[in-house]
C-alpha cells in the first residue's frame, strides 16, 4: 500500500478534490472520503463503524453551543489521536489489503498545526509527542486556502476550533484559517521526509484529478 493524503485548510476543497478523484474510478486506487459513512470502508464490522461513528461525534460532530473547552485541551488532544488511531487501524490498512494505493481526505496535519498555536508550552509540546506517534501516509500533498471551487465552508468555527482548543482565540474564520496554513507550512518543513513526504499544489492554480495524480505521481 501507498498511503496518501489530500490535505489543507478547511474550505481548501480537499472533499471536492477527493469526490473527483472517486468519480475517475482508479483501478488501483481507494478513495477515502471522510464525509462517507465510516462503515463503507470497514471490513463489514458493525461494531467498529459504531464506535468510529460515536467518536466523530464526540470530536467533531457535537452541539456548538456546548462549553468544550472546560474538558481540558489535553483531552482534546487524546480524543484525536483516538479517532485517527482507530479510522488508521480499520479503514486504511482494510483499504490498502485491496489496493495498491490509498488517498484520504485529509489527515492529521491541520490539527497538530493548530495545537501548536496554543499559548502553553508544555500542551505544544505534548502534541509534538502525540502526533509524531501517529500513523503518517507516505505523501501529503497540502492544498493552498481556497484552491477547489466547491460549494465551499459553512465559515463558522466551533468553540473547540478557536485558537486551537481553548477559548479567547480569534473569531474570524479566514483570519484563524490563515493563521492555521502559516503553521502547516512551517510543520510541514519539519516533517517532510521525516514522517511524510510533502508536495504542494501550485499557488494560484485549481488542481482537477488529473494534476492532483501527476503531483502524486499515480497513474
């Protein structure tokens, strides 16, 4: 298996670029779009599509009104390393038994960038820890803010998202999603070859799936 990951900002348009890339219908390659329900790239387990189910819920898909914050960014931070452990465990190695190469929509890049702006040392460098003992796919290719033209962000960010899991961060969703590209390039500099090989889609262009494939080299 040959893992990649289609990565960037929110609205940089990895989805409608992964959502391309499903409709060419690759012969050797599984797209794993993370809108899909989970259990469509399981091994037919019921029980783990569930519990990955519950986990996004709890991560992601909860009520915004709820006070996250006050459950600690510590626990935030395991809770990720959860979810993507398991979707790792039961959905990408499942999908590379059967295809010579994987793409998923997005992985952990953006969220260890946003960790890392947090005002307290000792949670960036928790994060530090807890990210590089991840799975990382052999290539990222990061998507530049705004690269895809698609039915685009809802522009509304969660009380979880703000300043990276702590409140009083800045509440202007292009301010925080540029904030949040300036710490995935300078991360991906650091881990480049180290834990993934990184690319770049060209700044200024609108890849399709046919130039998102010659940067990844995948025919």
């Amino acid at each position: 298996m040959y893992w990649i990951s289609i990565d960037g900002v929110d609205g940089a348009g990895k989805t409608t670029l992964a959502r391309q890339l499903q409709a060419l219908d690759l012969k050797r390659t599984r797209i794993l779009v993370r809108d899909d329900k989970p259990e469509q790239a399981l091994d037919n387990s019921l029980f783990v599509s569930k519990r990955l189910i519950a986990l996004r819920e709890l991560v992601w898909d909860y009520d915004p009104k709820e006070s996250v914050w006050e459950y600690g960014t510590r626990y935030w931070l395991h809770s990720l390393a959860s979810w993507f452990w398991l979707y790792y465990e039961t959905v990408v190695i499942p999908a590379g038994r059967v295809s010579s190469f994987v793409i998923t929509d997005g992985w952990a890049i953006k969220h260890w960038a946003r960790f890392r702006m947090h005002e307290s040392p000792a949670i960036r460098d928790a994060a530090d820890q807890v990210f590089r003992e991840l799975p990382w796919p052999d290539r990222t290719v990061l998507l530049p803010p705004g690269t895809v033209a698609g039915d685009g962000p809802t522009k509304q960010l969660k009380p979880s998202e703000l300043g990276a899991f702590q409140p009083g961060g800045t509440t202007k969703f292009d301010t925080y999603q540029q904030a949040t590209w300036v710490q995935m390039r300078e991360l991906a500099e650091e881990i480049d070859d180290e834990l993934t090989d990184v690319r770049y889609a060209p700044d200024g262009e609108i890849p399709d799936a046919a130039s998102f494939l010659r940067i990844v080299e995948v025919s």
